[in-house]
C-alpha cells in the first residue's frame, strides 16, 4: 500500500491556505493541488505498468485508454468532494461529481469512436 501521508499533508495544507487566505484564491489552490495529485496518480499508474510490464501491442484491451480517466477522475473526485462539500455544501458536490461524470462519459464516448 503507498504511502499517502505526502498527499494527505498536501490536502491539509491546501486548505489551510484556503482558509487563510479566503476565496479568492481558492480556484488557484483547488488547481495547484489537483496538478500535485495527478502527478502523484500519473507516478503510480507508471510504476504499476513498470510492476506488471505492459500488454502486449498486439492483444491491447479496447478499454485501456479509460484507465488512467477513471483513474484519475477517483483521485481528483476525493479530495474534490471534501473541498467542494466544505465550502459550496450540497450544491458543490454535486456539480463537482456531475463533472466527472460529463468527463467520463465523453472520454468513454471518444474511445468507443475511435475503435
């Protein structure tokens, strides 16, 4: 299991920067954070490809291209959820899961295109 600490006090610190600095800055540091969280879910998608090794080209699974969508879509969803609660309440969260839901379906609908 990977260690989440480094993760986990970056959350922390964004929202104490949040709560320091007030809303203005709030889209700066919700973007700030989910670039450091996809880098860290970018560095274990590799590792865990380099683990395993990757597929061969001529048996790829049609749905490969997803993975790292939902992937990523889960990791942002989290800690989106919990800043998106705490500042904008129900209707925060639910904008914020209706799009990554809109996300998801579109990349799903490019994939299945382009198959």
């Amino acid at each position: 299991m990977p260690d989440n600490r480094p993760l986990r006090d970056d959350l922390q610190a964004t929202l104490d920067a949040r709560r320091d600095l007030g809303p203005d800055y709030e889209a700066a540091l919700v973007e700030s954070f989910v670039e450091r969280l996809d880098a860290t879910i970018a560095a274990r998608v590799r590792a865990e490809l380099n683990h395993h090794g990757h597929a061969p080209h001529g048996k790829r699974n049609p749905g490969a291209p997803m993975i790292p969508i939902v992937l990523g879509s889960l990791g942002i969803g989290v800690p989106l959820t919990a800043i998106a609660a705490g500042t904008a309440g129900a209707a925060g969260l639910m904008m914020t899961w209706l799009a990554l839901i809109v996300i998801n379906v579109a990349a799903a609908v490019a994939v299945m295109r382009r198959s």
